[in-house]
C-alpha cells in the first residue's frame, strides 16, 4: 500500500495579505536609515517607517482618491494639529501637578506664607511655573540654568529632526529618550552589578576638572546612585515635560511674557551647556517679563553645576539674592544689574 503523504503545511500570509517573498541574494535589503524608530513591548516589536516612507503612503492615498497633496494644511489638519497641542499642554500640565501639588502641600505644612525660592535646572523650570502660579508666595526666584527656556527656532529643530533621520545613534538616543529614563538604565545594570560603577565612572569623568578627592566622589557617587535606584516617581513625568534635545514642550519664554510677576534672576556658567543668550533677549521683549527679569548672572569657570565648579564666586550671589529677595520690589525702580559677569 502507498503510504500517504503529509498535507503541506499552508504558509501564513503576512500582514498585507500577500506570501512572504522567497529569500534570494538578489533580494534589496530594506536601508537602515528607513526606520526611525522601533517600538518595543515585551509582545511585539514594530518598525515605524521614517517621515519620508509616511509621506509617500500619504500621497498614494491621495493620489488613489484623485487628491494632490500639495504639502498644504487644510482646515481639518489645522483642527487636528491644535487639538494635539492642547492635549499635549494639558499632558504637561499634569506632570507639573506631580511636582507642585507636593510642594504646596508641604509649604501650607511649614507655614511659609512668602519665600525666596531657588530652582536648578528642572528644578528651575518647575519653580518658575510654581512662581507664576502663586505670585504672592515668592519674594524672589532663583534660576540656576533651568531648563526649558527657549522657544526651538524652526531652522535649528530641522536641522536637529535631519541629524536624527541620518544618525542611527541619534535615532537609537531618541528610542531611548522616548521609551526608558537615565535612572531606568542604572536599574537595569544593577541586576548584574554594574549599577553603581556606571555612576561613579560617570561621576568621575564629568568632575575630574574639580580634583575632587576619593571620599568625597565616592559620598556623592552613594548619594546619587541610592535616590537613582529607588522606585520609579518623578522621571515617568520628565518625557512628558521635556522633548528630545530638552527643549520644553511649553517654553518658559512664552508663559514668562504673559505671567510672569515675581523679581527673578537667572545664573548660568561660563561653560554652561544651558545657553544665557535668551536670556539677554528678553531686554527686547515688551510683557511683563521685560519688567521683572533684571539680573542674569555669569560665573566664570563653571558650567551647568556652577555651584559646585566654582563656589567661591557663586555663594555670594546666592546670599545676594536671598538677603534683598523678600523686601519690597518696585520693578520699574529695580538697581539690578541685567548681566553679571562674576570672575573666579
């Protein structure tokens, strides 16, 4: 008797319906530099197909439906692009709340009806809404390169979105950016080790300018790496405050013009990776910022940590601004100077 044969097995067909073509040699190879992106979880990976590949589906729709796409927003797409921005102002919104809530409820705590607050950095960024939300709480504020200043300037974001395109690098930094946190990848080297190495090493390289010595890296090394490897809080809201290349999705600049009621200072090093220079700008601007904003200090021979890169020249700034931040302030007959160059 013939023995009977196994049944084929059917192939499955791909997500658009066809067979998945048969491997040759011959066969193109996909270029890398068409994948922006790669999503993962721990079901699935999916590719997203850069601007370039979008844009042509995007026309071949159009074209099938008998519509040029002639690049030009209708009425629809104007519609659709401002409700993304309310919803992504709200979205940041939400993530200040995390911060400011807390803060407020421990100020009502301490009994402090009127401050001098100082911000540094994100800090900076988050005492600067906390100030313009309660004015009357803030007898000065602070800012020590905070971030989130500047409107992006449209050439500089192509050129930045056209670096990202090319870059795998680029491309790689941003997954990351959007997908995982610096404190999350520090979790994930704990688990064979590394976690605390990484952070001195890190420590090490970023300070080496200073000599500091071997016990007090190590006592900042234990600092950081223990508050790094805590549980998950305040990062999740950093993605939603801050874009790729920290620039803030909502730009201080523009609120501060419309808002902005309180005496403030910036502070920034000479080697700040934070630029002043929108600062200097705002003598130009004609809202309330221009009134309130009168001193932009610049402390030589520091950089985005000034505090701890040269201290001698910033602590009496600090003493400066905290001694004359809770007296009277009349904006229009303020003696600060505008730009304060202190040397080491």
């Amino acid at each position: 008797a013939k023995k009977k044969k196994p049944p084929k097995k059917k192939k499955k067909k791909n997500c658009f319906g066809s067979h998945p073509p048969a491997p040759s040699s011959t066969a193109p190879i996909p270029p890398t530099d068409k994948i922006e992106k790669i999503k993962t979880s721990p079901q699935k990976a999916v590719l997203v197909p850069d601007r370039a590949e979008k844009d042509f589906v995007s026309n071949r729709v159009l074209e099938k439906k008998g519509v040029a796409n002639t690049g030009k927003s209708t009425g629809k797409d104007s519609e659709k692009k401002s409700s993304a921005t309310h919803q992504e102002e709200k979205s940041v919104t939400i993530s200040e709340d995390f911060f400011l809530k807390p803060f407020e409820t421990w100020r009502k705590k301490m009994g402090i009806d009127r401050m001098v607050l100082i911000g540094h950095s994100l800090g900076g960024y988050l005492s600067a809404v906390y100030a313009m939300r309660n004015p009357e709480r803030i007898g000065k504020l602070v800012l020590l390169s905070p971030v989130g200043v500047p409107e992006v300037p449209q050439e500089k974001q192509r050129e930045f979105e056209e670096r990202i395109r090319e870059s795998r690098l680029m491309r790689t930094a941003k997954w990351l950016w959007e997908t995982s946190t610096p404190q999350q990848l520090v979790r994930n080297l704990d688990w064979v080790g590394a976690g605390r190495m990484v952070t001195s090493s890190a420590l090490s390289r970023r300070f080496k300018h200073l000599e500091l010595d071997k016990e007090t890296i190590h006592l900042i090394t234990e600092y950081l790496y223990s508050i790094t490897v805590l549980k998950r809080s305040g990062e999740d809201s950093l993605n939603s405050i801050l874009k790729f290349g920290a620039w803030a999705r909502v730009p201080l600049k523009r609120r501060m013009e419309k808002s902005l009621r309180v005496p403030t200072c910036f502070v920034y090093g000479r080697h700040d990776w934070m630029d002043p220079a929108p600062i200097r700008s705002f003598r130009k601007s004609q809202g309330l910022i221009r009134e309130y904003v009168k001193a932009c200090h610049i402390i030589d021979g520091g950089g985005h940590h000034m505090y701890m890169e040269n201290p001698v020249a910033f602590n009496p700034i600090i003493v400066h601004e905290i001694s004359t931040g809770l007296q009277q302030f009349d904006p229009k007959n303020s003696t600060e100077s505008f730009v304060s160059t202190t040397e080491t």
